[in-house]
C-alpha cells in the first residue's frame, strides 16, 4: 500500500498535535502540583503555629487576658497622659483668628499680622515707650512679609497658619519680656521644633536664643516666673555682662529658652505595621513570608515558610512558555 504526501502530513500534523497537548498537560499539572506542594507546607505551618498557641493559651479566657494586659498598662498610659499635660503652649501659637473662607491666604495672613504686629506696639507704648528694640519685626522673628509672597500663587493656609504661629510665639516672647521691665531688646531668635531621642514621638522642644538687657531684680523675677509656671520651659544657658553704675545694676543677657510640646497620638507620624496576615499567604507574593518587612521575617526562621526550588520540569515549562506560547 503507498502512502501518499498528503496523508504523511496529515500524520505528522496529528503527531504534533499529540504531543504539544501532552507537553502542556503535563508541565501544566507539574506546575499545579509544585503549587499544591507550597501550599499544604503553609498549610502544616499554619497548623502547628494554631497548636503552640493552643498549648500556651490552654483555659485562658480572652477577656480576662486582655484586662490582665490593661491593668499593667493602663496606669502607665495615666501617668504618661498626665506628664502630657505639662508639655504644652497654651496661648503662645494661636492668638490669630481663623481664617473666612472668602479670604485668601496670604491676604488673611497680612491682615492678622498686621493686627498683631499694632497690638504689640501699643502694649510697648503703654508699659515701655523707652524701649529699645528692632523696628522690622518680620524680620527679628523670621516670618515672611505679604510682599515675600507676592510673586507666589501657591501660599496655601497651612504655610501662612504656620507663618502666623510662628510670629504669635514670638509676640509672646517679647511680651514676656515687657510685663518683667525690659530695657532694651537686641535680638529674639525663633529655631525650628526639633524631636529628643528620649521624649520619642511624643514630645517637640523649641529653643529660643533671646539677647536682651534687664535689671538685676526684674531678671530674678523672670526666671522665677518661669519656674513657677506649669510646663515644661528651662534655660538651657545665660551669659550675663555686668554693667557698673551707682544706680540699681543692668545686665546684658544672652539666654537660651527651651519649651517642650506635647504631640496628641493622632498627630504622631504613623509607623508602617507588618501584616498579620503574612504567613497566610502563597510564599512569593508581596506581605506573604520571606518578603523583608513581614511578621515572618521579625520572627525568623521560626516564623518564615521557605519556598521549594523549582524542579527541571518547572524550569523547562518557563523556558517552553517565554518562547513559544508568549511570541504566538
């Protein structure tokens, strides 16, 4: 019997069809069945983490661990709540109105500004008319003036909020300085709110470098005010020039002030937290264990589910896919 051309074709055509049927079910399976592999071992990790916990937590009642926990911690959070109440600046950043919705910006900021700036100079006119101090304010306290923003669109109420509370800290400064005698003010220094390793995210401290001059007894009376006051306000340095006269003695005071802030938790930059749910998740995928930053990898090897190393046919399945089936 002759077998023809087209029935060779024919044959082969059937061949390949054969086996590139068998070669995708096959390596398709093998692929299911690496995966089915992975999984019952989170499964069996699973598992036994369930049964430790078990064993550990045997009659335990939630409730009555949970106020267990409470009752350590709830007087630390009372005493931490309470400390709380001395780091604050009650009246120091905030003597501006809110702003109308009707008002921009930067015009709201040069309208409070220039209200506070006029209140300032007549409480002066009225306690010291001598006084000696730098005429530019905007500048001694290093806030922006509405000219500064002229060219810019872009002031939004948070930065001119900011500019406004800055100048009220030092209002108040200055203020603090008036109602102890203050002779002559050459310079109020107002430094950004930095953070302590030892306050954490709770707290803020502002120093201000302040340069004034002040009689000996008005000095004493300051630093005793400060003292009494409820809050968190030290000098953390002073340097003191005597001047020599037959009257009562003024100083030069150089002093450094630092006053601390108390950040409310909902104010706190918030941590990035693990997923709990990271060891319930296929190895390889993103929060699942061996991913860096998962609960798996704080615990360890302990808490970490290695994945299998793909075999020969999973790696000849990859090969097959990437260059036939993907370019087709």
């Amino acid at each position: 019997m002759r077998v023809s051309k087209e029935q060779i074709i024919f044959a082969l055509v059937i061949l390949a069809l054969v086996l590139g049927c068998t070669v995708v079910t096959y390596f398709y399976f093998w692929a299911k069945l690496e995966q089915y592999a992975r999984d019952q071992q989170t499964a069996d990790h699973l598992l036994a983490t369930f049964e430790e916990f078990r064993t550990t937590f045997h009659d335990v009642k939630p409730k009555v661990l949970i106020e267990a926990i409470e009752s350590r911690v709830q007087p630390w959070k009372d005493a931490r709540d309470e400390w709380g109440a001395v780091f604050h600046m009650d009246g120091w950043f905030d003597r501006f109105e809110p702003r109308s919705e009707e008002k921009f910006p930067k015009f709201w900021y040069d309208e409070e500004s220039t209200r506070l700036l006029s209140n300032l100079r007549v409480k002066i006119i009225q306690t010291q008319p001598n006084l000696v101090f730098p005429q530019d304010i905007y500048a001694l306290f290093g806030v922006p003036r509405l000219e500064d923003w002229k060219t810019q669109d872009d002031v939004t109420e948070e930065v001119a909020r900011r500019a406004l509370a800055k100048l009220s800290y030092g209002i108040t400064l200055f203020e603090r300085l008036l109602d102890h005698n203050v002779l002559r003010i050459d310079d109020i220094s107002l430094w950004e709110a930095r953070r302590e390793p030892r306050f954490g995210e709770w707290v803020r401290l502002r120093t201000s470098g302040l340069a004034f001059s002040m009689r000996l007894r008005d000095l004493v009376n300051l630093l005793e005010t400060f003292s009494a006051e409820y809050r968190y306000i030290t000098v953390d340095a002073m340097r003191i020039t005597w001047l020599r006269s037959w009257w009562e003695p003024q100083l030069d005071v150089e002093m450094l002030l630092t006053q601390a802030l108390w950040i409310p938790p909902d104010r706190r930059p918030q941590q990035p937290r693990p997923p709990v749910v990271a060891a319930a998740m296929p190895p390889g995928q993103p929060g699942a264990p061996g991913t860096p930053g998962t609960l798996a990898d704080q615990l360890g090897d302990r808490g970490r589910v290695q994945e299998a190393e793909p075999g020969m046919f999973a790696k000849a399945w990859k090969w097959f896919k990437r260059n036939y089936l993907y370019m087709n």
